[in-house]
C-alpha cells in the first residue's frame, strides 16, 4: 500500500516538474528514513560515484561532441558526403542518413543533429526535389540515429551503470562498441531502401560523379579525419582504454577547431566546457542519487518482488521481450534517454538476464528503443525541436515522421528477436 | 555587495569548471604519455582523476542549477493556467530546497566523520577534503532552489 502511494507520489512530483535528481533523492530519503538507515548512506552512495569504472570518458567525449557541435564540420561532411554519394538514387538521403548516424554517435542525440545537420540538410533535401513531408522526417527521424554507433554518450552510460552492477555475465565497454555496429548499418539501410522506394517517381537532382571534386573536398577533411580513427581505432585495437581514448579526442578538438583551423573563438571556450558541464553535471548527479536510490531498493527487495510479480505473467524469453519493447518505447516518448538509463537499467538488467537475455543485446534493445522514443508522439523531445527549428507545426511532424517510424520498428523488431545481430562479432 | 559576491561565486564556480577540466585532460594525456614512451604511471594520477569527475559533476550540477537547466519531466506544466503554475514553481522549488539542505546536513555528517578517520585519498589529501564538494554543492544548489522560488 505504501509502495503504491509511494510511487504515485513519485510520478506526479516528477509530472510536476521537480528536478529529476531531487525526485530520486527525495524517494532514497524517505526510503532509508522509513527503513531507520542513518541518511549519511546518501553521501557515501554518491561519494561511490568515483568507484565507477570508466567514468572520465562521459564529460570528455560530452566536451568535445559541443565543440564539434560549433565546428563546421557538419558542413564539410555533407558536402563531401554528397559529392561521394550524390550520384545515387535518392542520394542526398543517403548522404543524410550517414551524415547523421556518425554526428550523433560524436554528440550525443541531444538535439544537437536535428539544430547543426538538420537545418543543413532540410533547404538542401528541397531544393533537391524532395517533398516537403518526406525532408522534414527525415530529419526529424535522424537526430537521434547514430545512438548506437560508438562513441555516443547514451551508449557509454548504458556500459558505465552495468559495469558498476557485479553482473554475472561481465562485459567491456569494447563489446558494446562492436555489439552496436550492425545494428545503427541496418537502421541506415533500411531507411535508405525505404527513401529510393518513395522517392522513386520524383524527379530528383542527382550530382555528376566528379573524381576531382570528391578529391578536392576529401582534403578539406584532413583534419577531421583522424578524429574516428582516435575514437574507434584508439578502442578497437586496445591501444587506448575508452577514457583515455576520450582524453586524447577532447585535447585533438581543441587544437584542431581552436587553433588550427579557428572555427571555434578560443574565448568561446569556456562558455563551451560551461554548457557541456552542466549537462554532465546533471547526469551524473542523477546517477549518484540512483545509486543510493537502487541501493535501497535492493535493500527493501524489490526487483525480485519484480521479478515474481512479472514472472507470473511472462513466461517465455520472446514474451519479456515484447514487454520490454512496449515499456521501453511508452519511457522513451516520456523521460530522457539519460535518466531513462540511470533509472531502469539497474531494475531491468538482473531481471532480463534471469530470463537469458545477453546484457549486451539488452543494451542495444534499450538504446534502439529510445530512439525511436524521441520521434514517439505526441511528446517525443525530436518533434519539438523540429518543430521549433523548421517553424512548423507539431501535427505536420508526426505526420511526416510515421513513415520513418515505421521502418525503424521493423528494423526493432530484428534487433530485438535476432539477437546474432548484435553479437555477430562477439565471442558469445 | 551582496550582488558582487554573486557575481564573485559565479566566476569562481566557472573559473573551477574550466580549471578541472583542463587538469583532467592534461593529467590523462600525460598518463598515456608516460605509459607508452616510459612505461610507467603516476600511482596517484588514477584517484586525481577520479575524484575531479566527481568534483566536475557537482560543480556542473552547480551551475546547472543557476541557469535552471537540470533534467526534469514538467509534462504538467504544459497544461497548468497561469496561476497554478506559478505556484507549482514555487512549491517544487521549495520543496528542492529543502531536499537539497538536509542532503548537505548528511553529507557534512560524512565529512565530519571521515575528518575524524583521517583517512587518506592520495599523497597527503585526506578523504574529507575531497568530499568536502558535496555538502558545499547541495548548499549552494539549495539556496539557489530558495531563491528561484523567491523570485518566481
């Protein structure tokens, strides 16, 4: 009776707007106080927050995803992208699927796309011959589409809170790098399939394949180029461990975009570690008050009241999973991908894995849902910012992006029951 | 002057978060330096690093708090009239507030504690000093919650 009353008490504060951290904090109080534990258990959960592995990577990889948010990288990309790719059918949507992915994957699906690509890419999509609907979900659909490719925030958090568990079945950050692969590829493919199907009786332009145009601006890359070789070769290969790998990317954004190529004001700095560190500041304060908050839940054995509860209903592996996708999908329309993270990983983890399923192919069911989450209407976080930054109305959005949506379930629905593709290249 | 020292705090707490950044960056660059080119590490350079994400954090959550920015959900809000809003505002303000007091009270308590433990965290920096941030950040964060339900 408690525990409902708790809960409900909990959700409207939350609906209310109360800070997310202060919502977690206050249920961890009132629990310890309920249970007679000393408070001070508060601070030593959030002093353990030093204790979790790999930790350093998230406001570095954070930091420099803003200050390539300022560069203009986003307008190199496409315009190499699209001399690369131009020439194909419904090419220019191609070039932005890619585009997207990879600019996601570096900072992070916070909006921060749909403003810097995005706003590149829709005037380019029209005066390509798209249509109107079909350009603004495609770029409402992308802002979130490089979730699963490495190094993206969402991704690194899901490793970090498991890391931090003692689960039975351990796993790298590594693995999960190279679990999210194959997925983001078939999200991109099925979504570029899906453009050459409808856009085939538009009459669209397609460039020229020019050698030296693709050359030329292949150079203007140079610099850019090593940035994923940083990231993805640093990991792969073992010569960096993530966070180190994270180190050397934020000192290699600095001095490229500040002063070789000065893109970014050196006096804008600052401001830039400000606004970066303010929202890593928010997540991890999240994440410390969730582990004083899990610990207490663990304390008063909810997950395995959870896990009977559940257990009563779902039978099967397949039947949990189907659970998982409604759940998921209904939280990520709802809450940021962020504290969706922090709040169910640790509740969802130990019961997914009683019912077989690999804490890796969680991961990417977890984050492939939230993606999709922030296009779900009516509230999903993407279609306000497209609407705001294309100046059109809300319901226009969901229009434009259902189709998109659509596809992407599909594509969900693969990942969720053919868990090979995430583990293809792991030894599992 | 009480404006002054606003301001004052402010920088410094902006002058911190810049600062901890940079050494976090040069302090990991330098690991992986010595580690490749001499193979060796500095012991205490692992808990530096640790201890400054968390500082970061609570400095971040800091200044996220004076510019309004943390994560919320505010579904209500969309739908509130005027009034109630106000007045949902001022309470979930308050009621931070209040919340954020009683965890610097508790986190003060562990600072207490571990200063009379005198443990040590790296070198010669004992443990209490490094968690010193935390009763000092939910303060600040309390008093700000205070103010912006004052001037809602």
């Amino acid at each position: 009776m408690i525990g409902w009353l708790g809960t409900f008490l909990i959700a409207a504060s939350a609906l209310a707007g109360l800070p997310l951290f202060i919502v977690i904090l206050a249920a961890a109080m009132f629990g310890f106080f309920l249970a007679d534990v000393p408070l001070t258990v508060i601070a030593i959960e959030l002093y353990r927050l030093i204790d979790t592995p790999m930790l350093l990577a998230l406001p570095l990889f954070t930091f420099s995803g803003y200050v390539l948010a300022e560069s203009g990288l986003s307008l190199r990309l496409v315009r190499f992208t699209s001399r690369v790719m131009g020439w194909m059918p419904a090419g220019l949507a191609v070039v932005s699927f890619f585009v997207c992915a990879f600019f996601t994957a570096f900072t992070g699906a916070s909006g921060v796309t749909i403003v810097a690509v995005g706003a590149l890419l829709f005037p380019a999509l029209l005066a390509g011959g798209y249509n109107e609907r079909y350009s603004l979900g495609l770029v409402t659909t992308s802002g979130s589409l490089g979730l699963l490719l490495a190094p993206s925030l969402p991704l690194i958090l899901y490793g970090v809170i498991a890391q931090q568990m003692d689960l039975p079945v351990p796993f790298s950050l590594r693995d999960l790098f190279l679990a999210g692969a194959i997925p983001a590829l078939l999200m991109i493919l099925s979504l570029s399939v899906y453009s050459v199907w409808v856009t085939k009786d538009l009459s669209l332009v397609r460039e020229q394949f020019d050698g030296e145009e693709v050359l030329i601006q292949f150079q203007e890359l140079k610099w850019d180029m090593p940035l994923p070789f940083i990231v993805l070769g640093g990991i792969y290969s073992g010569f960096f461990a993530v966070s180190e790998a994270a180190a050397v990317t934020s000192a290699y954004v600095v001095l490229v975009y500040v002063f070789v190529k000065k893109e970014v004001n050196l006096s804008s700095v600052p401001r830039i570690v400000k606004e970066s560190m303010m929202m890593v500041g928010g997540i991890l304060l999240i994440l410390g008050v969730s582990l004083a908050f899990t610990n207490y839940l663990i304390d008063a054995e909810v997950p395995q009241a959870l896990f009977s509860w559940i257990n009563e209903f779902v039978k099967s592996k397949v039947a949990f999973l189907l659970l998982l996708n409604g759940v998921f999908l209904l939280l990520g329309a709802i809450l940021d991908i962020f504290s969706a993270l922090v709040i169910m990983v640790p509740l969802i983890l130990p019961l997914a894995i009683s019912y077989g399923v690999d804490p890796v192919h969680l991961g990417i069911i977890f984050l492939a849902n939230m993606q999709i989450g922030y296009f779900t209407p009516p509230i999903g976080m993407n279609l306000f910012i497209a609407s705001y930054r294309f100046k059109k109305p809300i319901s226009e959005i969901y229009l434009a992006t259902l189709p998109f949506m659509g596809v992407l379930l599909i594509v969900l629905a693969l990942i969720t029951y053919l868990p090979e593709i995430s583990l293809f290249f792991l030894d599992r | 002057m009480v404006n002054k020292t606003l301001v004052f705090i402010e920088k410094m707490e902006d002058f911190s978060l810049v600062f901890s950044l940079l050494v976090v960056v040069s302090l990991a660059l330098l690991q992986i330096f010595l580690r490749n080119v001499f193979g060796f590490g500095f012991m205490w350079a692992e808990s530096v690093l640790k201890i400054l994400v968390l500082w970061i954090a609570l400095l971040g959550a800091m200044v996220a708090t004076r510019e309004n920015q943390h994560i919320k959900i505010d579904l209500l809000e969309r739908f509130l009239p005027p009034l109630a809003l106000l007045l949902c505002r001022k309470m979930t303000s308050i009621f931070s507030a209040i919340i954020c007091g009683l965890a610097a009270y508790w986190s003060a308590d562990l600072v207490y504690y571990e200063f009379l433990d005198s443990t040590v965290a790296f070198g010669a920096v004992p443990v209490w000093l490094c968690q010193m941030i935390m009763p000092i950040a939910f303060c600040v964060m309390g008093l700000r919650f205070l103010s912006h339900g004052w001037n809602t």
